[in-house]
C-alpha cells in the first residue's frame, strides 16, 4: 500500500498504516493528478476505491482515471449530481452511499476467512476527497464539517488509506475541516531560473511529526504522470543526474547554464538536432479574462480564476476529446490561445462550450469572483521560433488576429474575423443565423477588418462592442 512518491518523502520507508492525508498546495500545481494517480495505484492492484468529488461527472471520471466503464468496479459520487439543487440531503445521500459500499466490503472479505492475511488485504480502501474548498463553496463549512464528522468515523472503521485535497494558504475558517486528518503533505511552487518548479514534502504522518521535512521535487508530463526528485531528473548534455534545480532550454535539464550553452552549439553543428521550421494553417480561439489586471483584484483572486478558467477549458469537449497532436495551447498572462489544425468548427464550439460552464458556474459565485470572459475567433498561418529564452514557440498572423478580433470586444463577446466567418457560414443555417456582421474596423497599420459577432441566447453578447459604439456615435 502506497501513495505516490512516499519512498521519496520518508526516505525509503514505503510500508505505512492507513492514514488519512490532508494535502494543501495552490491551485494549479497538480493535487488532482496526484490523487489520480494514487486511485490508479489502487484500482490496478484490485483494491476497493472511493472517489468524492463535487467537480467531476460520471462520464469523466472514466476519462480521468484512464479506465473501461466497465471494470470501475469501486464508487464514485458526486454530491452535486444527485438532487438538482445541492443542499443537504446532497451530502446525507453520497454519506449512506459511502457507508453502504463500506458495509459490502465486510461482506465480500468474510467470504474467505480461511486466509486472515487475504481478508486483511481486501479489507484496505482507497479514498479520495477533492476538494474540500469546493465542497465548502457549495454546501458551506458547517455542513461540510458535519459530513466529515461521519465520513472519517466511517473511513477509519475500515483499514482505508485516504487524501482529501485542499488549496492553500489554508485559511482558519477551514481549520475545523483538516484537523481530522492523521498526515499532512503540501505541495509548493518555486521560482528557478525564471521558471517554475513543483516540489512536495511530508510533514507528518498518522500523528508522527517528521523530524527533518524535506521538499522534493516532482514533474507532471503531459499525460499527468508524476516524477519525483532530482534524482530521477538526468542532464540532457551528459546523462549524469542533476544534483541541483535544472536549467532548462526548449524544455530540457541541464546542470548549469554552461552545458545548455553547449548543447545549443551542437544544435547549430548537428541541423537534424533542430526542430523543423514548418509554416501550418491553424484556426484559433484566443481567450481573455475580463478584469483581471484591476489592480483592486487581489493576487490569489487572479490566480483562482485562471485556475477555474483552465478546468472550465479542460471540461470542454471540443478541448479534452482533440489530441494534443492536433491543437497548440498557448498561455497568454489572462487567458490563453488554442489553436486546432484543419477543423475550423473546432475554436467556435470551444467558445460556446465555455460560456454555458462559465454561465452555470457564475449563478453560484459571488459577484467579484465570477469569470467573464471575451473570445476572438480567426484562421491563419503559423510558424514556430525562439523567444527570448531561447524556448520554441509558435507565432504568426493566425494568433495575431485572433488576439488582435479578441481586443475589439467587451464582456461575453465572441467575435469572428471575415475569413473565419466565411468557412463556418455556409456549414449549417445555425452559424448563418448566429453569426453577424457588425462592422468594420481600423486596427493596426491602419489595416481595416470586417468584423463578425456570433452570439444565441445562451452563449455570446448580442451587444454592439464599445469600440464599434464609439464608430456609430462620433460625429
């Protein structure tokens, strides 16, 4: 029984009691992925699993854990889906779920109590709650701190093994809501070299604080697989293990700045090293938060609603169903640009996928903290170069225009350039009728561009933009 990187965190020492870990980290830095897979862990070695949460669906729990249908043979609930307001009889329900799955359990292991050693085995239960934040967003922390009362009393009747996920700084209104957990692990980003590195430690564990903890760093590859420590990160120049935080060039470690500076110069000796320089059609959708560089928005503020904005993204199916092969994503400080090859109907359904999640999500939230989003939509060449970091990256006239149609717009606006309009107007009668002219528009260079607004009842903002306004108005 384990959990993911724990021979790291204790030294080699992996064999541990079933404990109950609190695991804080910002948002954004991989606590889902890592309560991913430790369910994976546990559903591969044919243990009993729980899955809590009040973000994910039925459908994409297969998606996120990489499984058949089929063969989740353990419990997933989500509060959240069972009635169609939550409230508390939400968290009584997924409460009698957990403990009638608990109570199945006992039954299943006393059908072979010939082997003591087998029952204990199928006795232990994998658990995990994410997040508490959420939760409490939604049921308030008193009916969450209720429910955790009877969940824990539960859980540890049971040999269960469990992280519950928090975002930190951890507030002290939440304290009433982690002080039930035996272990506590955080997760912590770091600033090196100009970039960001992920590092996790264990501070305690089934009541037993750690003398020295330490942090250690880990990695996230692109399928959500975590790597830990440096001693798993080898040099790209020489192979020997980094000691030390990396310097990374184009994505890969280095000791020092002196071994990037010569694999660069064998990039320049050997082309086949070089990445090819290739000029591809891409139809992009640019994304901006509204309002996220008010200076009155506090930093965390900021950071949680890109954060929010990422899994909004992610939850899109015209996102998550397109393989990474086939798309570039982009940050972009307040947003982010996508791009996809070939499809253009691709960005257009993104757009009207996110306004209805960000519509529903908004209902819930408190005013300052709810996401309002504008949108640009356009085709275009593209090519990939070096930034200043000497980092590959893509850039060119699809991306430009796409960002410079977003700027044109104001809260909710999804606005089309000419060129993307007429590939995705003749398709369907739906995009002749929700798709508009508004106008023309000077930007840049004094290069002057139609410009369209796509827009129902649901999803876009019939509303003239204010720039357009300002046009029509001035004498």
């Amino acid at each position: 029984m384990t959990i993911p990187g724990l021979s790291e965190l204790t030294d080699g020492e992996e064999n541990i009691s079933p404990t109950l870990f609190l695991l804080s980290g910002p948002p954004g830095i991989g606590k889902r992925d890592y309560c991913r897979e430790f369910l994976e862990e546990g559903l591969s070695s044919r243990k009993k699993c729980i899955f809590l949460s009040s973000k994910v669906t039925d459908k994409e729990k297969f998606e996120l854990l990489n499984i058949d249908g089929k063969k989740f043979n353990s419990l997933f609930v989500n509060p959240v889906l069972l009635y169609d307001t939550p409230n508390q009889k939400s968290l009584d329900e997924a409460l009698d779920r957990i403990t009638s799955f608990l109570s199945d359990i006992q039954i299943d292991a006393s059908k072979d109590q010939n082997d003591s050693h087998s029952v204990d085995e199928n006795n232990i239960v994998y658990f995990v709650m994410d997040s508490l934040n959420h939760f409490c967003d939604i049921f308030e922390v008193d009916s969450v701190r209720r429910f955790l009362g009877k969940l824990v009393l539960q859980l540890k009747k049971k040999k269960t093994i469990g992280i519950f996920t928090i975002d930190s700084p951890v507030s002290s209104e939440y304290h009433p809501i982690v002080s039930f957990c035996d272990g506590i692990m955080e997760m912590k980003f770091e600033e090196s070299n100009d970039s960001l590195i992920r590092k996790i430690r264990l501070l305690s564990m089934a009541g037993h604080a750690m003398t020295k903890p330490t942090w250690i760093q880990f990695s996230i590859d692109k399928n959500g697989r975590f790597t830990f420590a440096y001693d798993l990160l080898k040099c790209t120049l020489d192979g020997r293990v980094i000691q030390h935080p990396p310097v990374y060039f184009l994505d890969l470690p280095f000791h020092t700045e002196d071994c990037a500076r010569t694999y660069r110069k064998f990039m320049s000796v050997f082309k086949d090293l070089d990445p090819k320089y290739e000029v591809l059609n891409y139809n992009f959708c640019f994304i901006d938060i509204v309002g996220l560089s008010n200076p009155e928005l506090a930093v965390h503020r900021q950071k949680e609603k890109i954060v929010r904005l990422n899994e909004f993204i992610s939850s899109c199916n015209s996102f998550r169903k397109i393989s990474d092969e086939l798309k570039i994503i982009l940050p972009a400080g307040d947003g982010m640009a996508i791009g996809y090859e070939n499809n253009p109907e691709l960005p257009y359904k993104l757009s009207v996928e996110l306004h209805r999640f960000l519509r529903k999500y908004n209902k819930r939230i408190e005013p300052e903290n709810r996401i309002k989003v504008r949108i640009g939509l356009s085709s275009g060449p593209v090519f990939t170069v070096y930034d200043i970091s000497n980092r590959l990256n893509v850039w060119g006239p699809g991306i430009i225009m796409a960002r410079r149609v977003m700027d044109l717009g104001d809260s909710w606006h999804i606005l089309v350039s000419e060129n993307f309009a007429m590939q995705l107007r003749p398709l369907y009668e739906e995009y002749r009728n929700n798709i508009r002219l508004i106008g023309s528009y000077e930007i840049k260079h004094g290069e002057k561009i139609n410009v369209y607004s796509a827009y129902s009842d649901d999803y876009g903002n019939p509303e003239l933009p204010e720039k357009f306004k300002q046009i029509y108005t001035s004498p």
